[in-house]
C-alpha cells in the first residue's frame, strides 16, 4: 500500500516560527523532536538559518539563527533516525557561516527561492551540497510565478545544479487539486533526475488534500506540521498525513500526545489556522501579511472591508 | 469558467442543529435566510420534518420539526429566490404531516438512507414526488456500505424512483479524493437520468477538497454550510465553495457578513470544526458520536487513549 521513496518533512518549528518571531524555547523544540523522532518522521526542519548582522537575536528567538550548537542541546541524549533540516532565504545568510556537514548536526539545507532568483539559489545548492548537505530549492509564490520563466527556471536546475528535491510551494494557499496536479506533473516533466517536494499551506483548507494530490503525481517530499501550525492558516497536518500514509514505519501517537500536552496550550496564545481573512486572501491569491495585520487590529472580524479592499486595489 | 447546472444547497440551520439539538432561535435563522438569499444560493435546508410523536419540542428546538408555520415566519417579507428544503429521515417522519408543495413553503424534501433501507427511502421519494415536491436521496455513512449492495441500490433508484438527485453523504469525514472520484464515477454510471449530489463532512478537513473533486467528475448538487458548522468536524465551508465556482450569480459578501456578526459570536458558544479526535474517527472511518462524547468529558484531549480505544476495540 505505501509507496518507500516518500519522505515526511516536519517542519513545526521553522515554518510555525513565523508566527512567534522563532522564539520556541528549548523545552518545547526538544519535546517537538523527541515525538517527531518518536513517530519515526524522516526529516525535522528546525528554523532558519540567518546571518545575525541582518536579524537581531534580541528581537527573534534562537530558531532564526540555529547555531548548530543551539540545535545539539535540542538533540542530545534522544534516540533519533529523523534528520536535521535548516532553511535559507536568498540573501539572507552568510554561507561562510555554515561549517561542512560532517562538523555539524544539521543534514539538509533548503533554499527558499522565487523564480527570479533561481540563479542565486543554484549557487547556494551547489555549495552546501559541496560542504556535505543534502539539498532541496523550495519554489515559493508558486501560484503567482507560472510563466515560462518557471519551466527555464527548472530546466536550470535540471542542468546546473546538485539539488535532490525541488518544492513547490504554494506560499498562498491558493493551489486546488487541478492546479497541483498541473504543477507536479510539470515538475516531473522537466526534473527529471531529481524529486519533487510539495509544501501546502491551509488557506482554504486544502493543505492536506492538495498534499494527497501531489502524491497521486508522484511528489515523494512532503512537508507537514503538527496540528498544522505555520505562517497564517498554516500547513498541511502531520497527523492527517501520517494517517494517510500507510507505510509502518510511522507511528501517529507520538504525535497525539505532544499535540494534548504541548499544541493545545499553544494554540490559546498563538493563532493559526483556518480564519476568514486568510481565505480571502488564499482565493484571492494574495499574500497573506495583509490578513496577518488585519487579524492584529481592531478589525479582525471586519471580513467584507477586507474583500473589498483586495478586490478593488489588490494587496501588492 | 463556471458550470450553469450546478446547484449549491446550505444546509448550515439543518447539519449545524446536529450540535445544539436544532435550537438556533428566529432571529438567527432569519439572519441566515437572508445571507443565503442575498448570495444567490440555490436552496436552503432549514432542518429536519421529525414526528413530534418521536421526539419532544421540550427536548428540541423549532428546527427538528420544522412546522410550515414556523418556517414561514422566517422567510416572509425577504426578497429571494432560494429555494427551500427539509430533511427526513427514514422512520422518524408521519408523512401525512407533510402537505402538498402548493400548500407549503417548502419546496424540495430531502430522504437521508442508509443503504438498507432504499426500499423505504424510494417509497417516501416517490411518495414526495407525488404531492409536488423536488427530491433527493442522501445515502449516508457510504465510506462503510460500498458493497455490491450498493450498486443494487442505485439500480433500483434508477429504475424505480422519481428522485432528481442521489447525494454521497461522507457521514464519518473518511473519504479522500481518490474515494470520492471512484464513487461519484460509481452513481453516474448507473443513475443515468439523475444529477448526483455530494456533502461532505471536514473530519480530516477534506470536505471542501472532496467537494472540488466531486465537482470534477460530473456531480452538480453541493452541500456547504457558513463557516463549515455541521456535526462534529463540519462540513464544507460555502465560503470556500462559493470563492471557488465562478458563477456570477453568486455573491461571497453577505456570507461574510453573516460570519462576522453571527457565526463568530456562535463559536465561542459551541464547537464545531477540526480536532483531533474527530480527524481520528475520520481517519478510522467511524461514526463520530463516541468523538463528540468524548469534546463533552474530561478527557477531551486524551487523543492517545481515544485512539488506542477504536484501534483496539472499534466503536460499533
């Protein structure tokens, strides 16, 4: 029933950072890996891996920056087979920061890219994976970016680079199941001697949908967070998608229990998840900062004001 | 873009009653009515025609009985071409209550089976049909009953009814795209003559991903509810759906508007929507009554024991 080439990436930490400015204390990440590792979750993307002259540390917690050593007293002592991820953003590390893999317990890096910076992103991917690291570029914006530039941009990538995965990522929440099964067969088309990975997000509840589409296609990285937590309404859920995927090597439980002991009191003093301004802006294809600031003011609930303000003048 | 056949049906007032024994007051219904009408949606399912012999209004609100009268109350005086419908189910309705469509504000009669019981839910159909009235057959609980029983069923509703819709209804949340394709495929081959419906149920928040899919292959009668209230996990959210289909005659705002001043107010009031324990009954394709007891306990967060417990043991 269950297809073996498939990774899970958790990415709790990194893309649920976007909501508390990275500042998960230690306690809490390392609960996060002990049930990630418990569950048998292949990979743990654990922050962003930023320059410190750009990002103050006293305005954002650890996970901005994950100094390796931060991440080795999260993973000390804790049985484990899921591997360390990090993401970077174009621009905003210095990659003579980054020792080479076998000095540091990060395993993966992720470059976080649009298409217009594809070229930087190339370079990025061949350093780290000459340092050691395993290496993806994650497509952002992808529902605003499919002009022909995307297909060069992959046939790029397919030539010049040393990536194992390439990620669309609908940034947007904007995707439907035909729009996904569109892009990862075009993906596939064209990368054709790497994976493809697929990072949802919830705006309209179709996170976890269009993550089943995409494995339909043949997309065999899948990113995921527990209970769904990540930047606005979210991502696709861990537990739905490990109840879905039938390989035994996953076990759900882990999962329940850091959601009753851990996610659940979280979740009364952050918000993500499905609301009103958030759809809006997935169906409108928007970025949502506009709907992140909106449920920050007095007119969180002013849902039609917000419709019309992006109907009328658009968001950019 | 938009497909002229489809009709979208809320059934907010009637799925959302499941969770506070159909005591939404007037005024609130009245408020629904005319955000529903004010959008341009087809019809609008006001709850269900139970016998007052079988269950007491002293224990239940207006809405489990659904009097003519008292949906009167709520309809007069508002412009609107939304249709009205009721539930009935099997056994539980005196169909001679129920008068001829000419008499009643009522215009379509909606038969929940199991699949059964398609020998009595064809006899009330055609029953219906005969005093006038729009029909539909709403096979419930069908992620547990696809047997060949199933196809025996569609048969005779074929051959023997006057039905105009036959509906899936993913009663336990279990359906994934994949299922619900194979199924809606299923109806359309032997229901020839008839439009096939689909409602959803949000336990693994796919009901409004479902709905798209149903869509796709050929189904053009679609249940949503405001902010996806129903039982348990929900339904699909008619914002989603309406944001989706691209027919003019509909307009997003008044739902907005409906959810900021009634349905907000609302959830702090009752629960419906996404938790765990529901995305485990979805998961274990059971009934999610011992979930909805359990959000009633002192355990609603022991999601590990409540899964342990269906995994072990099954619920019914």
């Amino acid at each position: 029933m269950f297809r073996e080439k498939i990774k899970v990436l958790d990415c709790t930490i990194r893309d649920g950072g976007l909501m508390n400015n990275h500042n998960f204390d230690f306690r809490f990440v390392r609960e996060v890996y002990k049930a990630i590792s418990a569950a048998g979750i292949d990979y743990m993307e654990i922050g962003y891996k930023n320059s410190k002259e750009l990002f103050s540390p006293k305005e954002y917690g650890a996970w901005k920056f994950c100094d390796d050593d931060e991440i080795r007293k999260v993973i000390e002592g804790v049985e484990s087979e899921t591997r360390i991820s990090v993401m970077v953003d174009i621009g905003r590390v210095n990659i003579d920061d980054v020792k080479p893999a076998s000095e540091s317990p990060v395993k993966m890096i992720r470059v976080a890219t649009y298409v217009k910076d594809i070229d930087k992103a190339i370079f990025m991917v061949n350093h780290f994976a000459e340092k050691g690291y395993e290496t993806t570029i994650n497509i952002m914006a992808i529902s605003k970016d499919q002009g022909v530039e995307l297909d060069e941009a992959l046939r790029q990538i397919e030539n010049e680079s040393k990536v194992n995965v390439v990620y669309i990522v609908d940034s947007f929440g904007n995707l439907y199941q035909e729009t996904t099964e569109m892009l990862v067969k075009r993906f596939k088309a064209i990368l054709k001697t790497r994976e493809v990975g697929f990072h949802g997000h919830n705006h309209q509840q179709l996170a976890f949908g269009n993550t089943i589409e995409a494995i339909i296609h043949n997309a065999n990285y899948l990113d995921a967070t527990i209970y769904g937590i990540g930047r606005a309404a979210g991502n696709c859920p861990l537990e739905l998608l490990v109840g879905f995927l039938k390989n035994p090597k996953f076990d759900i439980r882990p999962i329940l229990d850091v959601i009753s002991s851990e996610f659940i009191p979280l979740s009364k003093k952050i918000e993500w998840g499905y609301v009103i301004p958030y759809a809006i802006a997935g169906m409108m294809n928007e970025h949502p900062r506009a709907a992140m600031a909106l449920r920050n003011s007095d007119k969180k609930e002013s849902y039609r004001e917000f419709y019309e303000g992006i109907k009328n003048t658009g968001l950019d």
